[in-house]
C-alpha cells in the first residue's frame, strides 16, 4: 500500500499536533503546507519537514496530494473542504464540519458527488476501547440505552481572540460542545439507532460573553430512548468521566477522550446481576487513526468511514445548531 501524500491546510497549533500523529500512522506521510499566508506554510512546512507549501488554491491544483486535512478556523471549513474535494482530494475535516447544518449538508453533497473519503475528525471514536464501546452496544449487553452525563471543558488562558469571537464561529459549543453530542450519538447509533435521527434539545442554559459567543452551556438532549445532559465550557476545567445508562446495566468510562496524542484506555461494564468486567486496552495515537482511516478508505475506494458516518455528522450539526438557538 502506498504512502497517502497528505496537505495541511491552515497550519494553526491543532494542525501541528496532526503533522506530528502522522509521524507514527501507517499508511500516511505530510507532504505539504496550505494557508492563507504562503509565508506562514513555508515555515510550517520547513519546521514540519513537508517537501512543499503555499496557498490553498496553490495546494490543492497540485497533483501530488491525495488528502487534505483541515485545521484552519471553523468559518472557513466549508470552502476548503468543498474545494478540496473538487480537487480530487480525500479530507478530514475537525470538527465541527461547518458552523451551520445548511453549509454541512453541503460539503456532505459534495463528498456523495465525487465519492471521495471524507471524514469529521472526532478522534475519541478511533482506537481499540471506542472498537470495545462499539461491541458491548451492538450486543445489547446493557439493554435499551437510557440515560447519559458527558462533558467536555477547559479554562482559557484569556478570554479574547477565535475562541471566544462569535464571527469565527468561536464559544464553548461549536469549539468543543461537539464531543458530547458526538458521543451521544455515536452511542445510539451503535446501539441501533437509524442515522440521521432527530435529537430533541431542552433544558438549555448557558452564559454569552462579552464578546457574544457562548462561554459555557448545558442541554438535555432526546435520541429515541437515550436522554443525555451534555456540558461544555471554555472558561472552567468540567470532569471527563462519563455514564451511559442502559434497562440491563450501565457503563463508566473514566475518560472518554483520552488526549491528542493517546486515546482512552478503560471501562468497566456493570450488567444487573453479573460481577462487573473491566476493559483495558492499549492507547494509540487517535490523530494518527483518523489519518489511517482515510488512507485505508481510498485503497479500498470508499467515500465514507464507518467510525463517523456521514449520517452521524448530519444527527450532530442538527443538534449543535439547536443548542445554539437555545441561548439565543
């Protein structure tokens, strides 16, 4: 299997993290430097030993690129990965696709039109305890899914510039908000849930900063038989540990998430009158997994990857776009 040539596009810190994940994947190598400052790509690419750099449209005409990954800011997702795959390139994309489910259900038409690999980087859903979590689901082992408490939250070092500017798409739910909600996703579909559903949001609190965009919010979210309370902040640590809630029995994941460069290693599964079964497994580099994918999609000639389906990212732009009308 050949190396997939790969193209960063918007070499910001998140795509750093990437360029070092493709060091230690299989299947894939960085092989050039996109940005909207041709400047800014050639350092990149020299500190990130990439053979070559420039602008975007520069990138993506050229012919030795097989994908594209995209960390630029959220606003202009949509244009590069449309473009991008125009371009005849695979693209992973981090999350959230877009901003609005309208340009999501774009990109996602234009990926069905060319039929190549696209894939929404929710890195939590590759490695060996998200293959265990996606087992025990399908199984039916903890019964009909009924209840799930996610968070996902940090402190900022300041609470100015993209992270927090409404007009880049910044604040808690688009930047990280998406992790719960993907999670509960991610579980109901395992479980048998048809993708896309519809997701009923209530119980929406949260506070808008100064600058308009949100800082932190609560939901509760309605997937079929699944009620989740998903949390998110930018500006307060929020535990990782995680409940599902199944009739049968439940599961406790100390954390989820794992980092960027090391996935989640552990769960236990408590099913009603069995001892409870501690799963342990070995970490890999999610970043590097989510590259893997890609590259294992186009020697197969495959457009979608099974770990996030594009059904899945329909469901989460839906559910994010309500969430966010809720502090309005």
């Amino acid at each position: 299997m050949e190396k997939t040539r790969w193209a960063l596009l918007g070499p910001g810190a998140i795509s750093a993290n990437f360029a070092d994940s493709l060091t230690r994947s299989e299947h894939g190598v960085l092989h050039a430097v996109g940005s909207s400052n041709a400047d800014r790509a050639e350092v990149f690419a020299r500190d990130h030993n990439a053979k070559a750099s420039g602008t975007y449209a520069q990138i993506l005409e050229r012919d030795d690129i097989d994908a594209v990954y995209i960390g630029a800011v959220h606003t202009t997702h949509a244009e590069l990965a449309i473009a991008a795959l125009r371009a005849g390139k695979a693209v992973l994309c981090e999350k959230p696709v877009t901003p609005t489910v309208d340009a999501t259900a774009e990109v996602l038409a234009v990926a069905q039109q060319t039929q190549l690999p696209f894939l929404e980087a929710y890195k939590f859903r590759f490695g060996p305890l998200a293959n265990e979590l996606r087992s025990v689901l399908r199984s039916g082992e903890i019964g009909e899914l009924r209840r799930l408490s996610a968070s996902v939250g940090f402190a900022a070092a300041e609470r100015s510039g993209r992270l927090f500017d409404p007009a880049l798409a910044g604040g808690a739910i688009l930047d990280v908000g998406g992790y719960p909600v993907s999670l509960a996703v991610g579980f109901a579909a395992w479980a048998g849930q048809s993708m896309p559903a519809p997701v009923a949001v209530s119980a929406v609190t949260g506070e808008v900063g100064q600058e308009g965009g949100d800082t932190w919010a609560s939901a509760t979210m309605t997937l079929g038989s699944l009620e989740a309370t998903v949390h998110t902040s930018i500006v307060s640590e929020l535990s990782a540990v995680t409940r599902l809630e199944g009739s049968g029995g439940w599961i406790d994941l100390p954390d989820v998430w794992g980092g960027r460069a090391d996935s989640a290693t552990s769960a236990t599964v408590y099913v009603t009158g069995q001892a409870p079964r501690r799963i342990e497994v070995a970490a890999v580099d999610p970043m590097a997994a989510e590259a893997d994918a890609i590259s294992l999609a186009i020697a197969d000639g495959r457009a979608e990857i099974p770990e996030m389906t594009w059904a899945e990212t329909t469901t989460i732009a839906a559910a994010l776009a309500d969430w966010r009308s809720g502090l309005a």
